[in-house]
C-alpha cells in the first residue's frame, strides 16, 4: 500500500484553521470555509482569551481579524451552536480539538472496486 505523507509547519490560527479542514472532511455536518476562519481563530486563543474563549475582547479580535461585524460574527456563532460544533455552554467539543503542538492522522481509503471478486 502507498503512504502518503505530509507535514506542514503552521502559525497557531493556521494550525487550527488546517486541523478544522481536514477533520471536515469526515464531518456528517459539515463547516464552510469562513466558519472555519471563524471557529479556527477562536480555538487559537490561550492564556486569559482562551479562559473566556467566546467573551467581548475575543470576538473583538475575531471581528477585526476577518473584518466582520457583530452581527456577522453572531451569525456565524449562531451557525456553529446549531451544527454542535459550540455547545450551548458555549465550549468546543473534545472531537475538534487537535493536539496542542502537533496532531497526526491516519486514515484508509479503499476503493471497493478493485477488491471486490467479480
């Protein structure tokens, strides 16, 4: 079987931002490109932000990162607790968050086409 093998060296949102595409692939729901943006600046907080993860300051950075209005953010923030990717107490599930410095993953593709006995 051929291994395919990648590794990329990201600023902190960017590493998010990855680990939120690729998880969305397998995702039964899945997340556009700005919810990623979105989603992916917020798990990118620490320290004090990333105690009050969704409060004012945060959603002021995530508003001015990608010039959003309040009301965009808090569509998008919306958009996100409807899909389960923010619970109603306002946390990110376990599933979505990767590894702090580094996540791997590993997946099979099979083409059942060529396995199967004809």
């Amino acid at each position: 079987m051929k291994r395919v093998n990648k590794k990329l060296s990201l600023s902190q949102n960017d590493y998010y931002r990855q680990h939120l595409a690729i998880v969305n692939a397998f995702l039964p729901i899945k997340l556009t490109n700005k919810e990623i943006d979105v989603l992916g600046l917020f798990m990118s907080f620490k320290g004090v932000l990333e105690k009050d993860r969704f409060g004012t300051t945060a959603r002021k950075i995530v508003m001015s990162e990608l010039n959003l209005s309040s009301g965009g953010l808090g569509n998008y923030i919306n958009s996100l607790k409807k899909k389960g990717f923010i619970t109603k107490d306002m946390q990110i599930p376990k599933l979505l968050v990767p590894s702090e410095g580094k996540q791997e993953y590993y997946f099979i593709l099979e083409n059942t086409q060529v396995n199967a006995k004809e």
